[in-house]
C-alpha cells in the first residue's frame, strides 16, 4: 500500500495528497475533497452519487412537502374556525353595539 506522505493530488500534481477517495482510489489534495455522509470524497466521486438518486427518493421527497402542506393548511383552518366559534359566541348585545352606547351613556 502506497503511503499517503508520498503522495501528490491527482488534479495538481504540485501539491501534496491529504486524503484518499474510497470510491476511485485516487489521492487528492484539500481543494479536490469534501465530505459528504461522513466520507471524504472527491469532487468526480461525488458527481456519481448525486446522479445515482434513485427517482423514488425524488418522488418521497416532493410527497413530504405536500403533506407538509396538507397539515399547515389544516392548522390555519382550525385557528380561524376556533377564532370564528369563539366570535359566535359573544351576546348579540355585543354585535348591536348596545354595549358601547350603554357605557356612553352611563359616562354623562
């Protein structure tokens, strides 16, 4: 096994390898790898992965955010019908205004 201290970047040759992709094997320097899923993989390696996405985990994940959806309308819809259910109940004095001309006129 070829030591890692010895080694160059595949991408530039006049820098020193810091790690080694697990998918193709090559050494790269700090500029060439990110990490991702908790690997270090180089940036071709990675290229491969996001278009392995199977089109199944597209379709989940477009189906979560209409769920996501779906509850926050339900929950506007509840707020407002509480807000509309605790309206209704207030006396009809209240809806006539007869409260406010009782204390206008209690108040002369």
């Amino acid at each position: 096994m070829e030591s890692l201290v010895h080694q160059r970047c595949f991408n530039h040759a006049t820098r020193e390898a810091v790690a080694r992709c697990p998918e193709c094997k090559r050494f790269f320097c700090r500029e060439c790898v990110t990490e991702h899923e908790e690997r270090v993989l180089c940036s071709g390696c990675l290229a491969r992965l996001a278009l392995r996405v199977p089109a199944r985990g597209i379709s989940l994940a477009i189906l979560l955010r209409l769920a996501q959806c779906g509850v926050g309308v339900l929950v506007a819809w509840f707020f407002f019908l509480l807000i509309g259910q605790s309206l209704l109940k207030l006396p009809d004095s209240f809806h006539k205004q007869a409260l406010w001309r009782a204390e206008a006129a209690g108040g002369q």
